[in-house]
C-alpha cells in the first residue's frame, strides 16, 4: 500500500496548509501532484486516484491564483473530501476500484490474477469511500478543533485497515476450514506412562506413519506403531522369491536432492543416503527412438536435436522449472519439508502468506496452472509434450487435469535431480526407519490389525486390537482416509456432511505389476525403461543392486497402470485368468525390448489392483490414494477428532514416497507444536 499513501502526499499538505489559512497549500500540492503524476505521463499508465489530484489541483490554482475565489482555501476539507469520495465511488462502479492501480506497484503481476486481490482493493476503496464521504460531513456540519480531530481519526483508521486487512483477509481464506480443526492436544514425553499408554499411536507402517513415528521417537516420544500385515512398510515393501527380490511398488524415489525432504530426514534420523539409495538410469522409449537420460544436461541436449525448432524453448523451460522447483523448498530449510499455505499461516504468520507470491514467483505460477497450460506455455510441438508426460503415470492424472505443481514436484523434478532406488530393495528403507523408532523406545508391532480408533466426546483416547486396549491421547492413522474414518472411527463419530465429503473421493488408479527372475544377462539395459509407445514400465531391479538376484541373472518388474473394476472377483476362476492374460500381454510387449524374454524365465508372479487392495487395505488398490487431479480436496492432516492425525497419501500433498515423508514430517512436527526437542 505504498504508492497509495505517496497518492496522498499532495491532499495532505493541502489540507495541512490551507487548513491554517495558507492558500500556497494549493501551489505546492499542485507541483506535489504533478512530480507523482510525470512519471505515469512517461510510461503513459495513469492511476484514477493521481490524475483526480491533478485535475483538482489544476482548477484549484486557476480558481485561487487567477480568479482569487478563496473556496479552494475556505472549504478545503468539504471539497478535498467530497471530489476523493466521488472518485473512489467511481473507480467501484467502473469495476477498477483506484486502489488497485497502484497496489499493482507495490506487487509483482503474479498477484493480479487473484480473485482474492481484487475482492481486497474493492473492499479497502469502499472503506476510504466510506472515509471520505463521513469526512465531507464532518467539514461540512463541524468546525475547529473537532473536524480535525474526528477527520484525522478516520484517516489513521483508514491506513491502519489498509496495512492490516491485505494481511487477515487471504489468512483467513486459506485457514478458514482449517481453524475448525486446528486443535492442540500436548503430552508430555518426559511423564511417566502405564505399560499400554503411549504419547502417540501410529495405525499402519507406511513410510508416511514410519517416518512420523521415527521423528517423534527419536525426539522423546513414546511411540507403538501397529500393522496388520506380516511386514511392514505398505508399498514401500518387499518380497522374495528364489533368491529374486522384488519391490511391492516402489521404484523411483524423488526427494533426494540436497533440500530434498528424504534427505532432510534421513539427516535428522542418522542414516547415511548411499546406505540406503542408488540413482537410477532411465530410458525412454518414444515412436520407436530410445533416449537414454541420465541427467538434465543429457536429456536437454537429445530433446534439442529431436525437437531442433523447440531448442531454445526447451532450455527455458527447464530454467524455470528449476527455478520454480528450488523456490518450493526455499522455506524447507527449518521443518525439512514444503508447507500448505494454513501451515505457512500457522508456523511463519499471515506476512509470509501475504508475501509467498513475491517470494516464490515462479513456483507459484505452477501453483496456478494445469500442466497442459504449463506445456502449452512454452511448446507447440505435441510430440514433445507428449515426451515430458512421459512420468504422470507418477501422479496417475491427464495433464489436462494434473496442477502444474504436482507434475513439477513429482515429475519434472526426476528430470532435474534423478530418481533413486532403494539399495537391498524397499523393505531396507522401511527397515531403517524402524530400527530408529525401536533404537528410541517405540515399538513396531505385527500382525496388529486396529478393529476400532476409540474416541469419547468428540477426542481420541487409544486404539482396539482385538480385545486389547492401547491407549493414547493422539493417533496417527496412516490408513487410508475412508478406511480410517468410515471403520476405524465410525460415521456415528462423524457429522453427516464430513462422513459425504469422505465417501465422494475418488480413488486413484492402480497398477498391474509383473514379477520375473529370469536367467539373463540384462546389465547392459538401464534400471527403468519407460515405453511411451505401449504404455507401460520395466523396472530392472538388479540393475539398481545386483545382489536382488543370483549372479548372473535378473530380476524385473513389468508394470502398467489398471482399473479395479476391469478384474473379476479375487480368487475365481475368470480372476485367474484374466491375471494370466493381463501377465503374458506385458511379457509379450517387454520381448520387444527385451528379446528372447519369456524364454528365460525362472521366476513369475504378478499382482492386480485386487492384490494391492488385499495386502495394503487400499479401497480399489489405489497407488496414490486419492485421484490426484487438480479438482480433489484432500482431507487435512488434521481431523474433526480431537488428537487424530492422517499421515498417508491421502492427505497433503498426495501419493509417492516423498510426498507420505512430507506428510509424515508435517505431523511430527504439529504433535511437537513445530518445535524440535
């Protein structure tokens, strides 16, 4: 609101001067108004609010100087009040309310397309108009010292709502669903507990649950995490089959780079990145031309002589892309990890929100646009756009309907800084974090499955297994949001609009894997081939970590996204067959790539949407929880009962391995109230 005060300076000293007599007051706020206005004539953009000034002041040294009317003089309060009032009023009715041409220079372009900048300067120039009207009545029906004295009141009144508002009102907007649930519930690490009473309860042993649960232990807390399954980690699992090992879903792991939130974790926690993770090599396989990327410089310079005319828009691109990328974690360096804006209200204040556009410019123009809007920003070539989708299968969304933020985070960031894989596979990275949360007290229970969440007048008070009771004033579901809230706690426990809201969301897609050990030499191959042309994935598991297969043969996985609803009921005769067909169609896609294949098999399974549903509790088997297009809102980390925590995919920012650390990191840190111990 800068310029907005400067556009005052010349009714000031009119008022100051002419309000003791001095009829100079009109000369000098004449060439005040005319140095603020020169600029404008320079540039030829004009504010409504510095050319009223100009005018009046025009007519007011012609009147005072040439014709000698003292009015000017006399009436300086009435008439000064009663033309600003006029103007204000019109710049509403023409939908240009004057204070948002020069609030324009006081924020960068990024903010003028919000609906919230707008609705901000129609309310401060309706309160001014409001101002300058009561004003002109006060000058017209008081006199001296009180026109002063109540005028002035309303002008400080004024500034203070014009510095104060542009900060609550966007606070509260982003906040206002939030505050509903922003309870606090503290418990004491340092107080002595029965044998079943811990200071958290983690349902499930996701990485999302697996890392809150190791933050909190290793800060103190007593932890019990319980899991149904007979391992832990959820996707982020492993099995074994002769001697093969392969991973239950997770490949390619974002979040490693130097401000990475996995980075940030493993800093805290103790554990060393190269024990734990290996870059991968990645192939793309499109229109039958293989492009191999095995970094940014690599794959700027292939796209550039596939897309000759697209060059220099390619090299832009990924510059802003960067960029936009490092601004998502400039903030990260204290918590580890990118805030939603209720927490950026919560943790830095009202200013940061107010100041996020101006801070992040780049990042926050991904944050308001569709990939596709994205893309079509820079290229005209389809063929390259289609190239830089090559990963949304990451997100499981269209680019149509994926927010530029999230293929920027989950996607594009791959291109930036790589993916991992998870060395010994990724059951180990699991393993680490348990051993953090058993190294400091916590406990990992198996083949613990919660029956029910307990919760009495509205708060958590423990969790039931069975006839067993464990009790606790906070849990921590890191189940899906719908098993969670539609069993776990109850629709009883639940308003009837929050129990709807849950049952509305739409599930992601899931995935059909194929796992084969097969005695063959595949080194020379990458560790992920993406087949654009086909649409699916190979993973070459001993390719990232030889010893995931005997010496001299390999293991890989073939996978492709899939519909629940495409498999008959698990177990029948029409499920098992539609299994095997759905498994020897990839085989046979993969023998183009990898010839000679389905003769060297030692080692088969595969896995269907009805699978992943079976040993992960995943309603439909959805790899990332919620549909992740632009158009879903999650639910908050934080829930209608008092000392619930979600920390899972299902909540923000979404699914993949780095986004459930986000989401873990988030709850440790608000069960701490954002303070490290």
């Amino acid at each position: 609101m800068l310029y907005i005060f400067i556009s005052f300076a010349p009714w000031i000293i009119y008022w100051v001067l002419c309000g003791i007599g001095n009829e100079w007051g009109i000369a000098v706020s004449f060439i005040v108004s005319l140095a603020i206005l020169f600029p404008q004539i320079v540039r030829r953009d004009f504010n409504l609010m510095d050319l009223t000034s100009i005018l009046y002041f025009s007519v007011a040294v012609i009147g005072t100087f040439i014709f000698g009317i003292n009015v000017f003089v006399e009436r300086s309060g009435v008439l000064g009040y009663l033309v600003l009032f006029v103007m204000a009023l019109f710049s509403i009715l023409i939908r240009q309310p004057y204070t948002l041409q020069v609030s324009k220079r006081d924020y960068p372009e990024v903010y003028w397309r919000e609906k919230s900048f707008l609705l901000i300067n129609n309310v401060i120039t309706l309160v001014w108009a409001l101002i300058f009207l009561s004003n002109t009545v006060i000058f017209l029906f008081l006199s001296r010292p009180f026109n002063i004295v109540f005028s002035n009141v309303l002008i400080v009144f004024g500034i203070v709502f014009s510095t104060v508002f542009p900060l609550k009102l966007p606070a509260y907007y982003v906040t206002r669903e939030f505050r509903k649930y922003d309870w606090t519930v503290r418990v004491d690490p340092n107080e002595k507990k029965a044998e079943d009473e811990y200071d958290v309860i983690i349902v499930g042993s996701g990485i999302g649950g697996l890392t809150c649960g190791a933050l909190l232990s290793k800060r103190g807390y007593k932890v019990l995490v319980l899991e149904q399954h007979y391992m832990i980690g959820g996707y982020c699992s492993s099995f074994q089959r002769k001697r093969f090992v392969f991973n239950t879903g997770v490949g390619d792991v974002s979040g490693l780079w130097e401000k990475g939130p996995i980075t940030f974790l493993l800093k805290e926690l103790g554990l060393k990145k190269d024990d734990l993770f290996v870059k991968n090599r990645i192939r793309y396989i499109f229109k039958g031309k293989e492009i191999d990327a095995d970094n940014l410089d690599s794959l700027v310079r292939l796209l550039s002589e596939m897309f000759p005319e697209e060059k220099e828009n390619i090299h832009v691109f990924f510059d802003e892309a960067r960029k936009a990328y490092e601004e998502c974690y400039r903030d990260a360096e204290v918590y580890g990890t990118p805030l939603p804006a209720e927490l950026i209200v919560k943790v830095f204040g009202e200013k940061k929100l107010l100041n996020y556009p101006r801070e992040h410019p780049h990042f926050y123009d991904w944050m308001n646009k569709t990939y596709k809007e994205k893309l079509d920003e820079y290229f005209r070539n389809e063929d390259l756009k289609t190239l830089l989708c090559a990963l949304l299968g990451y997100i499981g969304t269209s680019p149509e309907k994926t927010p530029a933020s999230s293929a920027l985070t989950a996607c594009v960031s791959y291109y930036l800084y790589g993916g991992y894989f998870t060395k010994g596979g990724a059951l180990k990275f699991a393993d680490s974090l348990r051993k953090v949360i058993e190294k400091y007290g916590g406990k990992v229970l198996l083949k613990h499955k919660v029956d029910e969440i307990l919760v009495e007048n509205g708060e958590v008070r423990g969790v039931r297994v069975g006839e067993k009771v464990f009790r606790s004033k906070i849990v921590v579901a890191n189940a899906n949001a719908k098993t969670t809230f539609l069993e776990l706690v109850g629709e009883d426990k639940l308003s009837k609009e929050f129990i709807e809201y849950i049952k509305s969301l739409k599930m992601s897609p899931s995935c059909f894997m194929v796992f084969l050990g097969v005695d063959m030499d595949l080194s020379h191959y990458p560790t992920i081939i993406q087949n654009l042309d086909e649409g699916y994935g190979i993973l070459i598991n001993s390719n990232a970590d030889p010893s995931l297969a005997p010496e001299g043969k390999a293991g890989l996985t073939i996978l492709t996204l899939a519909n629940y609803y495409d498999f008959p009921k698990r177990g029948t005769k029409e499920y098992l067959e539609r299994k095997k067909a759905f498994a020897n169609e990839l085989i046979k896609k993969a023998e183009k790539i990898i010839p000679g294949l389905s003769e060297h098999i030692i080692v088969q399974d595969a896995a269907t949407p009805k699978t992943f549903e079976r040993y992960t509790s995943m309603p439909e088997g959805a790899i990332y929880a919620f549909d992740q297009s632009i158009d879903t809102k999650r639910p908050c980390f934080k829930t209608p009962i008092k000392g619930l925590y979600l920390a899972s995919a299902s909540t923000f920012p979404g699914g993949g391995v780095e986004a459930v650390v986000i989401s873990g990191m988030i709850c440790a840190n608000d069960i701490c109230g954002w303070k490290k111990s």
